[in-house]
C-alpha cells in the first residue's frame, strides 16, 4: 500500500525546503518593485493549492490529495499497486505530469477519478479544496488584472470572486480579448466526458504544436501581456516538467526572449540537480528561489502596508497629478550605479520611477527624454561630481545656444539632437527648466546629493549646490532650491528617506 510512503516521501520535501535558507529582502524587494511599475503577470501552478480535511481539519497539498484519490480509487478496483522507490519519486514530485506516470504504471484512464476528486456531482468545486491561504492573500491585496494557470480547474475564481475565467482550448483561435480581472487557464477545462486534459504527454505535445502555428498562437494573451509596459512573468510554484516553459515562453513573448530578461521564478521545490530548467531560466534573466510561503506573506504585508499609505494620503489637501511616473531622474552615465541603487529603494517604497538607463529602449532618444519629462510629476537631479563637470556656466551655455543658431531650448527631440557643444545632463536641465516654465509648480524640482562626493576638492553640500545656482549661475536656480534637496548615500541606499506618501501620485496646489 503505497499511501503512506506518498506522505513520508511529502513530508520529506517539506522538511528540505524548511532548512533551505536564503536572503528574503532580495527577493522580496524584487517582487515590490515589479509590482510597483505594474508589471507582474503571475502564473500560479498546482501546488498553490490544498485539501483541508473538514472533519480534522488537515491541510494536504492538492497534489497529494489527488494521487490518494486516485490511488484508492485503483486499490479498490485492483486490490494491489506496486511502486519502486523511483517511480514513486516520480509521482509525488511530478505534480499533473507525475499523475500521467501514475495513468502509465496502472495502464488505464485517471482522469475521471481526479475529475470526481475535485467536483462534487460534477457541478461544484469540492468545498475542501482552495488557495493555500498566503496565495489567497497575496492575489486579493495584489488585484492583478491578469492570472494566468496551468490548473484545469476554476479554483482561483471561487476564491478571489469577480474574476472571469478563459478555457485555452485546443485547435480553437484563442484570439477572443480578454477582460481585466481574468483568469486565463492554459490547458483547458478539465471535463469529466473529455478524458484529454491535465499534463499527460498527449495533451501537452498538442498544445505546443498549436501554440506554434499561426491560428492557435494564444494571440489574446500574447496580446495582453504585451501591452503591459514591461512585460514580466512571475512564476509561484511550479510541478511542470522541466522543458515546458522553454516552448511556452517563446510564442508568448516572442522572439527576444533571449535578449530581454521577462521576470522572476520562483520554485518551490527541491528540484533535481540534473533539472535544466533552472539554467534555461538564468540565461533569461529569471531567479529561483524557495520558501515561497514565507516570500509571499512578506510581499503580501508589505503591498498592503503600501497600498494603505497611498489610500490615507488622498485624504490631505492634494490632488492627483495624473502623471505616469512620479519622478524623472536626471544623472550622469557614470553614476549610472548609484543612481539605480537610489531608483530601486524609491520603487521598494511604491514610487513609479522614470530613468534613461532602463526606459529608453527604441524611437528617437531625446523625443523618449522629453516625453519622459512631461509624464513625471517631479523632476530629481542626482547630484555628484561627475553631473557637475558637465553643466555649463550661464556665460559659456548661452554662446553655446547662439553658435548652434538658437537661442533658448524649445521641447523639439530633433533641436536636441542637433545640439553641439552641450553634454546630455545640461540639456535635460534646459529641457526641465522649458517644461517647468509652460507647467508652473510651487514644487517641481527635488534635487539629491551623493553623500561624501566633491567637486574641486571641497564635499559637495546642499548649501553649495544653492550657491552655484543663486551666485554662479551654474544651476538653474529654479530647479535647485535647498529647502528641496536631499542626500543619498549609496554605502547605506536604505537610509534614503523621503515622505513617500506625499510624493505617491501627488502634487502639492
């Protein structure tokens, strides 16, 4: 009777993944800032989901649940069911493919059993089974618009409410657009008349010789995912075999995927060492991790802490700007690591940042500045020697100006481009001066200094950068008032503090 070698051989996977220790922030903090720029399109696989016994009130992973189904179901009917210490591994580690090795050791049909396992009278979900709770959180304060799934059953719509769900169906046109709130299943509907579904090998070579051609390519969520700003994939959990992602991502996010890193995975299990997923997943730029429960409630408190800050800053005197971003920030290209470690703690803390050294990505350069500058709300200069080497005195800038025929900025990507003589920091200064000056604002500009930088040998302060724009004329007084100024020290990013609230989606009357 192999039941109970199926636990031991769970709880031997729960214990390794609990020893399994690693650096929550990173993780955590890579999620938020996903999330933050709107992002995260979470695929949730089979083992976001239990069984909770109702009469001791147990919880079992779904997976688990499923192969005892089945196997009783078997027993009954056979009376025996022998497994070697492989195939059994197999099973309990192979999720919907391990059942299909199980439909292979017992040689009939198993997914009318795993069917009636899940529905009750084949009409409501078995009141037993839902969301691991942390999940259940984590989707209900994150309000994705999309959730894609492997799972053949309609689990996350009775959990989460309000969500619509779409079957992906073989040799059908996917190409129906989807609603906001959907759930998209990949594989299906399970069907207790339609033996052809879940993760048999069958099922999945017909899914993707379909997905590859040009009637059945999913093109409603190719499309959905690519409208999103950055596309991204968030992966919690996983139990597929390690090759299928490599054939689904492509048609889905087309033929960059090598060249344009999509997302974060993260996996729950402890897999093999001989698994070639994991290094299929670094070359795209994706991470693995485990201990999801414990990532999950994390970002769970601290989305809900951040989305609740948001929500009691409407109710002060402020009104909502409208803006895509909240800052525009405007560094030197060799500050460009200091001033990522400055975006990352302002996204950590639900800021929509704009900055040249990830958003600029095609069309012509300083028509994507110029419209990165009308879209933010405040404009944030990084201030260090290396900015201040190329900025201008009034005097030279202005000869400048003349020999190249104008005589001021005009918001015109190609004047820009055409400019001779003038470094790019000086003529994002003009430019942010320009728009200030169509755009009046009691407060615009919030200039940063790089703690322990100088400039001809003297420590670059909040009282000089003032000077420099009031008496030398260098800085543009209107973009550099010392009652704005912040320091950024990047020896200890998390010491960098603004009040986050009033700058989230504000902008002060």
């Amino acid at each position: 009777m192999p039941i109970n070698r199926i636990r031991e051989k769970i709880n031997i996977i729960e214990e390794q993944e609990e020893n399994n220790q690693y650096n929550i922030d990173r993780v955590v903090n890579s999620i938020i800032r996903l999330y933050n720029k709107k992002s995260l399109v979470p695929v949730i696989c089979e083992d976001m989901y239990e069984y909770i016994n109702p009469e001791t009130n147990e919880h079992q992973s779904l997976h688990s649940y499923l192969i005892e189904k089945v196997v009783e179901q078997v027993i009954k009917q056979n009376d025996s069911l022998s497994l070697t210490e492989t195939e059994l591994n197999d099973i309990v580690n192979g999720g919907y493919y391990g059942m299909s090795l199980l439909r292979e050791k017992i040689r009939r049909e198993i997914f009318e059993e795993i069917h009636s396992a899940i529905f009750d009278n084949n009409v409501n979900i078995n009141e037993g089974i839902h969301l691991k709770q942390e999940v259940q959180e984590f989707l209900k304060v994150c309000k994705f618009p999309l959730i894609v799934t492997t799972c053949c059953f309609p689990i996350i719509e009775k959990e989460l409410k309000n969500y619509t769900s779409y079957w992906c169906e073989l040799e059908q046109k996917n190409d129906e657009k989807l609603q906001d709130r959907c759930v998209y299943h990949l594989f299906g509907e399970a069907q207790s008349n339609t033996p052809d579904w879940g993760y048999d090998e069958k099922r999945l070579l017909k899914f993707l010789k379909n997905i590859y051609t040009d009637d059945y390519s999913l093109k409603n969520l190719t499309s959905a995912i690519n409208s999103r700003p950055q596309k991204t994939l968030f992966v919690m959990g996983n139990h597929a075999p390690d090759w299928l992602f490599r054939f689904i991502l492509t048609p889905i996010y087309g033929d960059d995927l090598y060249n344009d890193g999509k997302g974060f995975y993260m996996n729950e299990d402890v897999r093999k060492k001989e698994a070639t997923l994991s290094q299929f997943l670094r070359d795209i730029h994706f991470e693995q991790e485990s201990q999801l429960k414990e990532v999950l409630i994390t970002v769970t408190n601290k989305i809900s802490s951040q989305n609740n800050n948001q929500t009691e800053g409407q109710n002060d005197k402020r009104k909502p700007h409208g803006f895509e971003y909240d800052f525009f920030v405007a560094h030197a290209s060799e500050d460009n690591e200091t001033a990522q470690k400055m975006v990352e703690v302002m996204e950590d803390n639900g800021l929509n940042v704009w900055a040249d050294f990830r958003q600029i990505v095609d069309g012509t350069y300083w028509d994507t500045i110029i419209k990165g500058l009308k879209n933010s709300a405040y404009f944030m200069p990084l201030v260090t020697e290396n900015y201040l080497t190329k900025i201008k005195k009034k005097e030279m800038k202005d000869k400048i100006l003349s020999s190249n025929g104008i005589s001021e900025i005009s918001l015109d990507g190609s004047v820009c481009a055409n400019l001779k003589g003038l470094d790019g920091v000086q003529i994002e200064l003009l430019l942010a001066e320009k728009w200030l000056e169509q755009n009046p604002k009691k407060t615009y500009s919030i200039p940063v200094i790089l703690k322990g930088s100088e400039c001809v040998g003297e420590p670059i302060t909040c009282g000089r950068v003032e000077n420099w724009g009031v008496d030398s004329k260098i800085l543009p007084n209107s973009l550099f008032k010392g009652i704005q100024m912040k320091e950024f020290d990047a020896n200890n990013p998390q010491s960098f503090a603004l009040n986050w609230g009033r700058y989230k989606y504000k902008i002060e009357e």
